[in-house]
C-alpha cells in the first residue's frame, strides 16, 4: 500500500523530474554545499599566502605560479562536487520513484483481480 508521504513524492517528482534534471539546476543546487566543502581550503592557500609569504616560500619550494594553480583546482573540485552530488541526488529520486510506481502498479493490479 502506498502511503499519502509516496504519494505526494510521486506528484513532485512526475512534476519536477525534467526540471531537476538540467545542468544548470544541478550545478546551482549543489553549488551552497560544494562551496562550504571548498571555501575553506581556498581560503586557508590564500590566507597562508597573503599573512605567511616567507613561511609559505620556504616550507613549499614551489614558484609562484603553483598558488594560481592550487586555487583553481580548487575551483575545479568545488563545480565537480556541486554537479555529480546533485546528480547522485537525482539518480536516487528516480530509484525512489521507480520503485514507488512499480508498487502502486502492483497495488492496482491487486486490486483490480480481486
């Protein structure tokens, strides 16, 4: 038996299954969590960066440009994370609604037997 709670996901996710499934809704809706995985690390390269150069500079023995690079690859992995974590999501709604619709097939066909 499906429940009221199934129910209602059925209704959003026939509604909203297309929409959620765009690039650019994905990338905007996992960009808030990607940035709070990233910002920090960028964050800490550019404060080390900024306050520490000497320290920074001896400790690395890496040129200059190499910081450009850090924080760009950062950028990188924070859009990489925003995209396939909100595809995962998408990918276990569709599993859900898959499986949801699968049982209230099989409820309807219960039903229409007896």
């Amino acid at each position: 038996m499906i429940t009221e709670k199934d129910k209602a996901f059925l209704r959003y996710w026939e509604e909203n299954r297309d929409f959620e499934n765009t690039f650019k809704r994905k990338l905007s809706g996992g960009l808030p969590m990607a940035i709070l995985f990233g910002l920090p690390i960028i964050l800490l390269i550019v404060v080390i960066r900024i306050f520490l150069p000497d320290w920074y500079m001896k400790i690395s023995s890496t040129s200059s440009g190499m910081f450009f690079t850090a924080v760009v690859a950062m950028i990188v992995v924070v859009f990489f994370y925003a995209y396939f974590r909100m595809q995962y999501k998408w990918e276990m709604n569709e599993q859900l609604y898959q499986e949801l619709k699968s049982k209230e097939n099989k409820s309807i066909n219960k039903t229409n037997i007896h």
